[in-house]
C-alpha cells in the first residue's frame, strides 16, 4: 500500500478483523467503515491480499515488539518466548489465525517484520533453525488447540506446555 490513509485503512481493518472475525474483512465493509465508496478504497489498497499482507506486518511488528520484550534479561528465553506467543494469540486469535492459517504473501510484507519476529526464537534455540521451527510448531499446533477449545474440561494446559517446552530446551 503506498497512500497517505495507509495507517488509518490498516487501523481500520484490523478493528473489523479483531471485532467481527475474518468474515467482516471484506473491503465494502472497509470502504463502509472509513467513509467512502468500496471502488474509491483500490486508490489506496491494491487489492484484499495487499490489505491483509498490511495487517499481517503490523501483526509481526507487534509479536516481535512482544517477543523482545519477553526475552529481554529472561532466566528462560524459550519458555518468556512461548507464553507471549500463547499471550498474542489468545489476546487476537482472528489476527493470529490471519497470519497463520494460509500460506503467507511474504513478497507483500513489509520487509524485515517476519525476520525480525522470528529472531529472538532463533536465538533461543542457539541459531538451530531447526530447533527454532520445530518449537514454532509445537507452540501453534498448542495454540490451535487452545483457541479451538479442543482440549479435555479441566485440561492442565500450563503443565502441557511446560512438559513440551522442555523437549526443546538446550541442555
């Protein structure tokens, strides 16, 4: 997206998305939302896929600010990682699914926001990408299960997670 309503258009959206779920991005309800006529919004948006590719790099932003936050001056890197990952997803589980359920547009992201949200787990696992990958997935298919409400009544999640963290922790 390269216009001046940028900020707000991305704002925008992520208050539909966040409010309504995915179903409620649609860009006539965008339009509808900022005031103007759903063919005006292709001025500013090239296109659906470039508006979510928009929210889905702030959504990055956003992890990595809380992922550095995590880390910093943590006995327990991994385990600060993995509870604000949980933290994001179970705060906006429609925009966590946004980024995470289809393949991702990395040519349409903002440069450097998926590289720079993974680095502080990459630097968890010591530089293993690996290791780092096979956390990241232990952590969604968790969180899938979480926000999808597929564990047993009375489920030990905590105790779950910790249990699987411990698997990737570097001895």
């Amino acid at each position: 997206m390269a216009s001046g309503r940028t900020p707000e258009i991305v704002e925008a959206a992520r208050t539909l998305l966040e409010g309504e779920g995915p179903e409620a991005l649609t860009m006539r309800r965008l339009a509808e939302r900022l005031g103007i006529r759903a063919p005006s919004l292709y001025k500013h948006v090239a296109g659906k896929e470039a508006l979510e590719a928009a929210v889905i790099s702030e959504g990055f932003a956003e992890l990595a600010e809380a992922f550095e936050a995590a880390v910093d001056g943590a006995e327990d890197p991994l385990g600060a990682l993995a509870a604000a990952y949980r933290s994001f997803a179970l705060r906006r589980p429609h925009l966590y699914r946004l980024m995470t359920e289809r393949a991702l547009r990395r040519d349409l992201l903002e440069p450097g926001v998926e590289e720079r949200a993974a680095r502080p787990l990459l630097e968890a696992a010591g530089g293993d990408e690996a290791l780092a990958r096979a956390a990241w997935a232990f952590a969604h298919g968790m969180t899938v299960l979480e926000l999808n409400d597929r564990f047993p009544p009375g489920a030990d999640l905590d105790a779950a997670w910790q249990r699987g963290l411990a698997g990737f922790r570097r001895t």
